[in-house]
C-alpha cells in the first residue's frame, strides 16, 4: 500500500514538533506528531475517531504503517465521547 505523506517542523504552545500527515486509499486521513524531548521512536497519532467505526479506523492505520495494536501504550477513549 502506498501512503501519501507530508511532513511540517513547526513550535506550538507545547513546544517543537515534527508533524507527519498521511493520506490513505479511500480517503483516510491521520497525523502523526512527536515533540522535541520525547521519547525516541513515540509519537502522538491522531485522526478522525468521533465515529462509530474509530476501532477499524485504527486498525487500518496500525495495518499501514505496520504496527500492532500492542505498540500502542495509550488511547485517549474520553475523547470519543465528547460532541
């Protein structure tokens, strides 16, 4: 599968960050980002999940960049119920 990618180094009001943007078949849009003083190789993913499907969104994107569920640490679940 081929992703669409671009990528921005940009500062917010948490500091500076390298922001990766990937476009997916089918119109799947999500945002990789990791700031200055995480981590090596930990990232922030983030995409449209206030969907009822947001599990198999997930899964398509673990899919993509070849990644198992397990790699991920954290899911910020409150957020899919906010309106």
């Amino acid at each position: 599968m081929r992703l669409g990618c671009a990528l921005h180094e940009e500062t917010d009001d948490l500091g500076d960050l390298l922001r990766a943007d990937f476009f997916l078949p089918g119109g799947l849009v999500f945002r990789l980002m990791t700031y200055r003083g995480m981590n090596e190789n930990t990232f922030e993913l983030f995409f449209e999940s206030q969907l009822p499907n947001w599990q198999e969104r997930l899964k398509k994107i673990t899919n993509a960049l070849a990644m198992s569920p397990a790699d991920i640490l954290w899911i910020n679940d409150r957020y899919f119920d906010t309106p």
